[in-house]
C-alpha cells in the first residue's frame, strides 16, 4: 500500500547547494524540503571521523533526534552525508571529501591525478531518515570521471572537475541546477527513498 506522502521534510544541513538540489529532486512529488534551521537554530552534532558515508549520515541523524524530536511534531527529517570517490586514488577524498576540498582543494586532487591514466571516480550520497517512527537509510552514486580542467560556476565542491557518465561531457558545475539534479548521487539516494516507502514514482 503506498504510504501518504509527507509534505515537508526537513533537512538537517549547512549546505544550501544540498538543500537546493533535494528540494528540486522532490519538486514534482509536491514534498518541500525544508532547512532543520527553520524549526531549531542551533543543533551541534559530531561526525565521526573515517567511517563510511552511511555511518556518519546515521550518527548524525540519531544525535539531532536525540537533540529535538520533540520539536518535529510528526514530521519526517533527513541527513545526508557524501563525498567523491576517485578510484585510482584508492577512494580518496572519499569520507574526507568536505575537509580535503577546504585544504588541498579541487586543485590539489587535478594534481595528485596528474600523469595518470585512470581518470574514474564516483560521488557517494548517503542519506538517513526519520519516518516518525523509525530510521532508515538509503544511497545513490554518480559514476563519472576527473577533467584536469576546471570548468564551470555553477555547484559545489568538486563539480568544476567532475563528469558525470550520464551526461553530455560537462561538468556539474557547467550545468543548470536542473540538469545536475537530473544525475546526481543525491537524487539517485532520494529515489531509493521514495522506493522504499512506496510512493509513487519521482
Ligand atoms: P552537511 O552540513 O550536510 O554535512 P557538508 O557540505 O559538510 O554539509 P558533507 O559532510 O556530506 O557535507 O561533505 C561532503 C563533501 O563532499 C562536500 O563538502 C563536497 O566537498 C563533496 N560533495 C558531496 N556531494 C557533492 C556534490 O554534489 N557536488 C560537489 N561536491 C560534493
């Protein structure tokens, strides 16, 4: 039996491309997702360090229970954690995705790829949720590959060097929002999502 849909689900995150790309994911399923901000404005959790992305999407979703399932009143919540994968990198930044970008950056991965042939990589997104009732988990990947060039203004973190496989050979970051939103990780994890609590289809 397909299950009522929610209207809102709010989105534990300080990452507004994040939240911009599930609330257009969700769009046609009428299901607004909303900043965890709105309702509470200051909720610390600690990620775990060097675990998988299903790991820390699951600690995280369990402390900001712990801090404010009170304050849901019924409604849905949603963490999300990701990185990029780059296979002859043996799956680094992966985990580490959010401080190697603030450090060595998108540069320093062009570099360390530098002279080698293997250019594949994938973006991983784990994403766990409260149903008002219990927690459960999803993924979705992207596979793609790294260009040496920099190219693109739009997106976040890794996009400028990342080509998806499902695309037209440009980066995330030379797509709109909408194209991005149309191959990415994050949807591919929010349609595992939807699967799992049999709505009908994104
Ligand atoms: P949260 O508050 O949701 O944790 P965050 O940006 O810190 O926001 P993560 O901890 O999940 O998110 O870190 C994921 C990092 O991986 C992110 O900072 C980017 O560097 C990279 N990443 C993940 N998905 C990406 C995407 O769609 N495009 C570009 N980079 C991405």
């Amino acid at each position: 039996m397909p299950r009522k849909i929610p209207e809102v689900i709010f989105f534990h995150t300080s990452n507004q491309h994040k939240l911009n790309e599930a609330s257009q994911a969700m769009s046609n399923l009428h299901i607004k997702i909303r900043s965890l901000k709105d309702i509470s404005s200051r909720i610390s959790v600690i990620e775990p360090q060097g675990e998988s992305c299903a790991h820390v999407a699951h600690s995280k979703i369990t402390q900001v229970l712990d801090l404010i399932e009170d304050k849901l009143n019924g409604n849905w919540l949603m963490v999300e954690d990701s990185g990029l994968f780059v296979n002859a990198l043996g799956g680094f930044p992966g985990v580490y995705s959010s401080y190697v970008h603030t450090t060595i950056g998108v540069k320093g991965i062009v570099k360390l790829l530098e002279g080698n042939g293997d250019k594949s990589a994938q973006y991983i997104s784990s994403i766990s949720f409260w149903d008002g009732k219990r927690i459960q988990s999803v993924e979705g990947y992207c596979k793609g590959r790294i260009s040496l060039e920099l190219k693109g203004d739009a997106g976040f973190g890794y996009d400028p060097i990342f080509i998806p496989e499902a695309g037209n050979g440009q980066t995330f970051s030379e797509m709109t929002l909408m194209e991005k939103t149309a191959l990415s990780h994050r949807t591919m994890a929010l349609k595992r999502m939807v699967e799992k609590l049999n709505f009908p289809s994104m």
